[in-house]
C-alpha cells in the first residue's frame, strides 16, 4: 500500500514540532460557532448609550466572573445543569432543601453577581435592623432638637468628635506613616482617654460621652419614656371612651327613626288583598274576566299540574332506526316461519292462538237464543184461557230443595228425590263446550275420583271384561312406590292374559313411552265415557283449528318478499297475493321492511332500484286516479299513493344520497318527454287531435307526474338554498309553465297545478315564483268581458294559443250559465278535480276561476313584504287581471259568490302591496363579507412562522401594524417556547441515561471483579490439582489427614487415581 502523502502546510502555520498556541485554537472554535447561539438574553433592556463597565440587568458581559461561557447555548446548558440536575435529583426525595438566600435560588442565582449578592444582603440586613431598633427605641427625639444625627463611620458627629483623631491614611502613605498609631490606640495602650481626669470630667473621650445623649443619666431617660407610655395608655383610654359614647347617640337615633316610621306607616293605606281575591273570584263566577287575567288563570293552573305530577325517571331510552328495523324484521321473519310450517301440517311448537273456534264458542250462547225465542213465541200465541194450565204445569215441575239427614236435596210436588236441574244443564253444556281447563285437567280429576270410590270401581273392573286397545288409567308399578302410594296414568291395554291362579292380568303401555306388564285389575280402571268424550271433543277442536290455519297459512300472503327488481315483476307479486288497494300498499310496506338499509348495508343496491321501482308504481297509480278515479274501497288508490309516499319518505331518510340520485335521474327523464312533447306540439294545429283516441293533445305532464312532484315537497326540504332534488324540479315546473301551450281544459287544470306547487315550494323560502304569478294572471283574463283584447295583456307564451281558441273565448259565459243552471253554484264554490269526467262537466269554468282567485290569495300571503318594497310591480298585472273579470255587465255579469271571492282577493292584495304608498327607491346591498360568513373557530391561531417580514407593515395603517407586530412577537415566543420544552426534554433524558449508565457501570464493575476473584480461585485449584495436592494443608479430620499430610492425594498409580 502506497504511503499517504501529508497535507500542505499554510505559510502563516508555525513549524512542525512547535505547539499550537491555545487562543488560536479558541478562535477557531469560536469560529465555528452558530450565530444566533451569540445573541443575549432575551430579558435584556438595550440601553442608549454604552458606558465602560455599566452594570445592565439582564446582560453579562462575555468571559465575565458571573457567566464564563460566551453563547447563549452553552448559557442555556449551564442553566440547565444547575436547575434540571438538581430538579432530576431531588424528584425522588421525600425532604429536598431550599435554598432561600438572596441570590441562591430563582432567576437570581443565575442574573447576580457575586457583588450583587452581597449588596443586597447589607440592604436587607441594615432595613432589618433599623425596623428592629426603632420600634423599640427610648430615647426622646424632641429632647435632642429634632432627633436628626449624622454619623461618620458607625459614630455618632458631636462635639466630642475629632476629625485629627481618626485619620484615615490612604495606600501611598502607608508606608510612610505605617509605624505610627492612631490616637485612640495611643490613649487605650499608653494611658489617657478614659483614665485622664479632665477628659473624665468633661465627659469627653474618642468614642463620645460615656452617659445617654446630651450628658443624661440613665435614670431621666427612663422616666421620660415612662411618661410617653402614660400618655398612651390614657390617649387610648379616651378614645375607646369616645367611640361607645357614638354608639349609644347611634342606636338612640335609629330608635326614634323607627318611632317616626311607626307613625308615617300608620298614614299610609295599603291594598287589600282579600278584597281583591273576593273581586277576582266574582269575576271569574260571571265569565267577566280580561284577557291578560284569563291567561294568568291558565298559567297558574298549569303550574299547579306540574307541581302535582309524579316526577319518575326515564327507564328506557328511545329506540334507533336501525333497532326499530331490526325488531320489525324479526317478527316478520317469525310470522313467515309460522306461516309456513302450518302450510307443511307442522304444529309442533303452534299454540293456534290467533286462530278462534267461533262454532264450539257460539254453541251455548246459540241454544240460549233459542230457548228465549221459544219462550217468546209461546207467550205471544198463548191465550187468556191457557195461563191457568201453564202454571199447573210450572207447578207439577216445580222443585224445592230441603235440608235433610242426608244433607240437602231436591224434592219433586210427588216428595221423589230428584237431581238439581242446574247441575245437569250444566253437565250438557260442559260435554258441548269443553275448555281448555277441562283438558288439563282430565287426568287429575280422574284419578283423584277413582281414589274415593275406589272399592266400586274395583268391582266394576272385576265384572267388565277388558279387551285388548282400550284406554285405562294404570297404577304405575304400585309395589315398587313408597308407603305404597298411589300413581295414575293413562295408557292402552296391549295384552290380557290368564296367570297361573287363574287370575286375569294386563299389560299395559302408557301413554308416555313406558310399559307394564302382568297388573291385577284392581290397578287397572278404564276411563269413563264421559272423559273420553271429553278428549274426543278436544281432540276435534284442536284438528279443527289446525286445518282452519292450514287454510288461513295458504290463503294468506307472504310475510317476506324478495327485491322486485322491474315494474312488471312489482305487479305480478301484486297481482299474486293482493286482492285489494290495500294489500297492494301492505305487500310494498313488507318489502320495504324485510330489505331496508338499516338491516344491512348490502341493500343499498337493490333498494336504490326498487325506489326507481317505486316512481314509476306512483307515476302509474296517479295516472289511473285521472283517467278511473279513486277506484272505491276496493282500490282506494288515494290510499295507496298516501302509502307510497310514506315509504319513499322513509327509504329517503334511510339512504338519502341513493334517493337524491333516483329523483335526479327521473327528473331529467320528465324534462327530456317535456322536451319531446313541446317538439311535437308546434306540428299539432290549435284544436287538433290524435286521430286513434280523439283526444286533444297536451303537452303538459300527466297526472301521475304533477302528483309526484306534489310528494317531492314532503320528502326533500323545499327550503334550501340550492337542493340537488328541489332545484331541478323547480326549475322543470317553471319551464312547464312557461312553454307548455294551452289547449284544453285539462291543460289549464294541469298548469294550475303546477302553479300551485311552485308557490308551494317557494313558500317557506319567500321566493318569488314569476312563472306561476304570470300564468294565473293569464287565466284571470280569459274570464273578461272581452276575452280576445284581454289576452292582448298576456305575456305568457303558455296562454297565447289560449286566447287565440275560441273555446276559451266562452269561459264567462259558462260560468254565468252554470250559475244559472245550477242551485249550488249559488250557494257553495266548486272545486277542481283531476279526474277526467270532471274536465267535461259543465262546472268546470267555475271551478278554475275560484281555484286561481284561491291560489293568488296564498301567493299574496306568501309574499308578504319579502322582496324589498317591489310588491307593487310584482303585482301589478294580477290587480289589472282582478281588475278587467270585476267589471259588471247586464248580460254576461258574474254570480254573487264569485264577485264577492273577487273582492275579498282585491282586499288582500291591495293590503298586501299597498298600492296607495309610493315605492322606495332601490337600494344597493352589499353582500357578506367574509370575515361574517366565517364560523367562529375557538382553537388558537397557529399562523405560518415564514410570514414575518417587517417591510409589511410600511402601508398598514398604525393600529394594524400594532396588531402584526404584537402577533409576530407571539409567534416568536411560541417558537421559543417549544425549543426550551424539547432542549429541557433531551436534557432530562440525557441526564437520565447518564444515570443508568452510571449505575450499570458500577454493578459491571463489580460483577467483573466476582469473576476476577473467581478465576483466580480456580486457577489456584487447577495448580493444585497440576502439583498433585501438595500445596493443600490440613485436610480435617480422619483418613482426609492422614492423606494430606502424606501428601498423596491425586497421585495416579498405574495410570489410575
């Protein structure tokens, strides 16, 4: 391998073998530093102008005493080393000292000096004491001339004060005067101050008068301070004296205010209340009450209602659809299951409760029918001669009963003991109508009646002879029960037979599966024929039922059907198992629950097919309602499309999005025939017709469509804004208006219809419905006077061919001859019909003209001041319309009744535009701003951090660029914020790892020592082993001396131990 060539050396790099000088070094560290790691404390207050060695609190100066380290990570890191670490260590200690010295704990143990400390200290400590020394303080500061001293060094400046004295000698001196003592240190070492005489006299010495200030005994001073105590004591005294005295002349005077409102009070004159309780009650007898007093009355009986109800707690919550499915499901599923084992003769688990005996019920209430009807006939054929005959007879039968030894019994006129006659109607009307009691009872009675006349029925069963397949009540196996008791029941006798003493004996085998054989006919008794008949009844009953729910299973329909996936297949299950309207809206309901969404979601398919299968099953039911009527009882198709509706209602709700999508799709089918039959229309003449039906064209939809679109309403909300369903069909109803062209009555219908269902729609909304309020002024003006210049107004293509048709040119004339004609035109307004013989009839005219009047009543009220003050322009042409039919003429005038439907529309128009005021001008509105459509958000506003720039704000107005400057800053500190929390996370876990190594460091190391010592004892054993067992010595006791002390063990012999 080639030897690696070193790199060159720069010039301004000292020789090889010299070292590296270290602040080089330090620079090229530092070199390398991160900027930002640079920058100061962010508590640090600029300052304006830098002086030399300026204290700022908040900064350190690099290198200095207090923070050596020159970045702000390595600060940061020193901080956390003494805070963190010490936080970590004492996390698991019960007892943790605090530090509360000044500068030893907080921010200030990081922000102080060392000078710092100790100056805040002296403070604190200096405060202290003069707050301790001046609460406590004897001396009289008036005494002294105000009680102000200046002191120099700790002492006191006065007259015994000597500047010469204290000379205090500066460092250049030192060594000059550094052999000579003060004066004080003089006089205390070599005689004077306190030992000179004159000095002691005059009360002088160098550290002032040896007595309390001023040259005063002791003694004066404690009795001034005395006096200033006794001068408090009675100051206080005085006071407390002065407050009670302001207490008693207080509750005197709240005394005689209450006196004085003793006397006001008596003045004054207050309500009676029970006077007015009496008026109230009177009142209230005679029914004159207010209004405002009626609605009290109510309210205060519905408080009392509610404070007397019984307060319970729900127990039950309310159910789910998808629960409320699910339960509908499972009992139809159950009654499909019943049904068909009962169509296969299976009974097994059928109690046939819901299946009546209305022949074995009505046996008895039908004899006593008769009995009375008998009763009845006599007495009416019964003569005045034949009464006295029919009581000797009532008599000859009559019975009585009488108490003797016997007990009671029944005594014929002859004194023959006869049997109650009640007991024995009873008994035949017992054999004709078993119970259910009866038959439960069978066994028990039986056996318990056998028991007390056992001694006959052993007779009996001596004389009869039993013969093989007769049913008998069997003692079941007497000799093994214990205390012989008794056990009966039912069986067959399979065998007779003779035993060798030439007794009979019986095998018999129970009805429960069991057998017995050779029995003695005292345990064996056969069954009375009265029971048997019993069972024989019950059992015809029972067989009777069972085929009458045989029958009833296949008569009746499924309980659960399959999907039908076509129309056709829809009628041909209808057809199969219908007979009725109704069996035909059962059989969609039972459909509809046994497949419903809320069961499984795998239904979505074929539900959504069978909701288009459901359409086009309306569709067909409204077109037969037009063209056969409601079909009567049978059929009740209005029934039907009610349930219909219900249905599309609920599977909507259930899958609303597979709805939207079936009705998007059907509504572009409507809007494509439209297309095609407007197409069609312009080759078609004005009064043309189909040459097959010799029925006049029509362009409008069918009936089953406009009733569809009626259901739409109820299904999807008509009051959104934009509606994937509603919006179509509204715009579908207002291109048929506008475009359909008039040529029948029939059209007309049609096209008021659609009228009324677009101001249905726009109802709850308050839209305004153009088209429709078009369209009906246009029908309002073929019934002028002059119908072709009326229709000049109209400008509505729909009703252009109209007024050009001459049939339509008629219209008031019929509506006069009806009334004419007619007595209940008079009387009564007739109303539309979409039935197809209703369209020929003469009272037609009548009825369209009081359906529009109608419409545009509910068309005012719908509007009601909703469209910004331009109701009159909206309906100006339907008061021109109202306007031109009000006109009265000689010949052609219109009925009382529909003038007066005419006014009362007038009255309601003009009050709901009110034509008299004049329109306010058109102002412009401006649309929400965004900030107004915005929902309120309550989380915080985490903005992007790279959106800080400063020259943003040059064209901001000043409160703006507060607000962005102040958010910046957040963000700032949010940022900062987070890099502390993850810096003091990766600390914490360094420290913790640091620890753990620590101490699994300590525990290998111990653990490599074991071995150590370990290794070591087992190489000491293999030497002795290698050295044949000399180095051992002792050994014990025995024949293990012996050997170790001949030093022979281990020694082979032989090639052998």
């Amino acid at each position: 391998m080639a030897k690696k060539r070193g790199s060159k050396r720069s010039l301004s790099s000292t020789p090889k073998g010299l070292p590296q000088k270290k602040a080089r070094v330090v620079e090229a560290s530092s070199s390398s530093h991160n900027p930002f790691e640079i920058a100061k404390s962010s508590n640090a207050r600029s300052v304006k102008h830098h002086v030399h060695n300026r204290h700022v609190p908040g900064s350190s100066a690099p290198q200095s005493k207090l923070n050596p380290h020159t970045s702000a990570l390595a600060r940061s890191l020193k901080r956390r080393k003494d805070v963190l670490r010490q936080e970590l260590l004492d996390k698991k200690k019960s007892n943790a000292f605090v530090d509360k010295r000044i500068g030893e704990s907080g921010a200030a143990k990081f922000n102080m000096t060392q000078e710092d400390k100790m100056l805040a200290r002296i403070v604190r400590e200096r405060s202290r004491r003069s707050k301790r020394t001046a609460r406590f303080a004897l001396e009289d500061d008036d005494a002294d001339g105000g009680g102000m001293t200046l002191t120099h060094g700790g002492k006191v400046i006065d007259e015994s004060y000597n500047p010469q004295d204290h000379v205090i000698l500066s460092d250049d001196d030192e060594d000059k005067y550094s052999g000579n003592l003060e004066k004080v240190d003089t006089e205390l070492h070599f005689g004077g101050g306190a030992f000179d005489r004159a000095k002691r006299n005059s009360a002088e010495s160098a550290y002032g008068p040896s007595s309390g200030a001023g040259g005063r005994e002791l003694g004066d001073v404690y009795r001034s301070r005395k006096m200033e105590l006794d001068e408090m004591i009675a100051r206080k005294k005085m006071e407390k004296a002065e407050r009670m005295k302001r207490k008693e002349n207080q509750v005197e005077t709240f005394e005689e205010m209450d006196e004085s409102f003793k006397e006001l009070a008596s003045i004054l004159q207050f309500r009676d209340k029970e006077k007015e309780h009496q008026k109230h009650a009177q009142a209230k007898k005679a029914g004159m009450l207010s209004k405002e007093d009626e609605e009290m009355e109510d309210w205060d009986r519905e408080m009392k209602e509610y404070l007397f109800e019984r307060k319970v707690k729900a127990t039950d919550r309310t159910k789910t659809p998808e629960e409320i499915a699910q339960e509908e499901a499972k009992r139809l599923q159950e009654l499909e299951t019943k049904r068909l084992a009962r169509m296969n003769n299976d009974f097994e688990d059928d109690d046939l409760s819901d299946i009546s005996d209305d022949d074995t019920k009505n046996k008895r209430q039908q004899k006593k029918k008769k009995k009375r009807a008998i009763k009845k006939v006599k007495s009416a054929i019964k003569g005045p001669d034949e009464l006295d005959s029919d009581d000797e007879d009532e008599d000859e039968n009559k019975i009585e009963a009488r108490f003797t030894s016997e007990g009671l019994v029944y005594v014929d006129k002859k004194g023959n003991i006869v049997k109650n006659p009640e007991d024995e109607s009873d008994q035949d009307s017992s054999e004709e109508t078993p119970t259910e009691s009866d038959e439960s009872d069978a066994e028990s009675s039986s056996s318990s009646d056998e028991e007390d006349d056992g001694s006959s029925s052993f007779q009996t069963n001596d004389k009869s002879n039993l013969s093989v397949g007769m049913k008998v009540m069997g003692n079941y196996r007497l000799e093994h029960q214990f205390e012989g008791r008794e056990n009966w029941y039912p069986g067959t006798i399979s065998n007779v037979k003779t035993g060798d003493d030439g007794k009979v004996l019986y095998d018999v085998s129970y009805n429960d599966g069991d057998f017995e054989a050779d029995m003695i006919p005292s345990n064996v008794r056969p069954i009375k024929k009265e029971k048997m008949k019993k069972k024989e009844a019950e059992e015809d009953i029972r067989k009777k039922k069972q085929l009458k729910a045989k029958v009833k299973a296949r008569s009746s329909m499924p309980f659960v059907f399959e999907v039908p996936t076509t129309l056709e297949a829809l009628h041909d299950m209808i057809a199969t198992h219908a007979s009725t309207g109704a069996d035909a809206s059962l059989v969609i309901q039972r459909i509809y629950a046994a497949n419903s969404v809320r069961l499984n979601k795998n239904n979505k398919e074929k539900m959504q097919n069978f909701y288009d299968v459901l359409l086009r099953r309306f569709i067909a039911v409204g077109d037969a309602v037009h063209s056969s009527g409601d079909g009567g009882p049978d059929l009740g198709r209005y029934e039907q499309l009610n349930a219909l509706t219900k249905i599309l209602y609920k599977m909507a709700q259930d899958s609303p999005e597979c709805a939207g999508a079936v009705w998007g799709r059907r509504l572009g089918i409507f809007q494509k025939a439209l297309a095609k039959r407007l197409r069609d229309s312009e080759l078609v003449s004005v009064d043309g017709c189909d040459d097959d039906e010799g029925q006049h064209f029509s362009a409008w939809p069918s009936t089953g469509t406009i009733l569809l679109l009626r259901a739409l309403g109820h299904i999807f909300p008509v009051t959104d804004k934009r509606h994937p369903v509603v919006t179509p069909a509204l715009l579908l109803l207002g291109q048929t208006i506008a475009q359909a062209p008039v040529r029948s009555h029939y059209d007309l219908v049609a096209g008021l219809f659609c009228s009324g269902l677009m101001i249905e729609y726009t109802k709850g909304a308050k839209r305004f419905p153009p088209e429709a309020l078009a369209f009906l002024a246009g029908v309002l003006r073929l019934f002028s006077l002059n119908a072709v210049e009326a229709a000049s107004g109209i400008h509505l293509p729909t009703l252009e061919i109209a007024a050009k048709n001459p049939k339509f040119a008629l219209m008031r004339r019929s509506v006069v001859a009806h009334a004419e004609t007619s007595e209940n035109a008079q009387t009564s307004l007739t109303q539309i019909s979409l039935d197809k013989k209703m369209l020929s009839d003469q009272s037609m005219p009548t009825a369209l003209i009081c359906s529009t009047l109608k419409l545009v009543e509910i068309a005012v009220s719908n509007i009601d001041h909703s469209i910004g003050g331009s109701e009159t322009e909206v309906m100006l042409e339907i008061h021109r319309s109202l306007l031109h039919i009000a006109q009265k003429s000689k010949r052609k005038s219109m009925p009382p009744i529909i003038l007066k439907v005419i006014k009362n529309s007038l009255l309601v128009l003009s009050a709901g535009i009110k034509i008299d005021q004049a329109r306010l001008p058109l102002n412009r509105r401006s649309g929400a701003t965004t900030s107004e459509l915005a929902v309120k958000s309550l989380a915080p506003r985490m903005e992007d951090p790279t959106r800080y720039a400063m020259s943003k704000d040059k064209n901001k107005s000043q409160t703006q660029a507060m607000h962005d400057r102040n958010r910046r800053e957040y963000k700032r500190e949010h940022k900062a914020a987070m890099r502390e929390l993850r810096l003091d996370a990766a600390f914490i876990e360094n420290e913790r790892r640091k620890d753990r190594d620590k101490r699994d460091s300590k525990a290998r190391e111990k653990r490599h020592r074991n071995f150590a010592w370990l290794e070591d004892q087992q190489a000491h054993m293999n030497e002795q082993v290698r050295m044949g067992g000399g180095l051992l010595s002792g050994g014990g006791t025995g024949a293990a001396r012996a050997k170790a002390a001949s030093a022979k063990l281990g020694i082979k012999k032989g090639g052998k131990f």
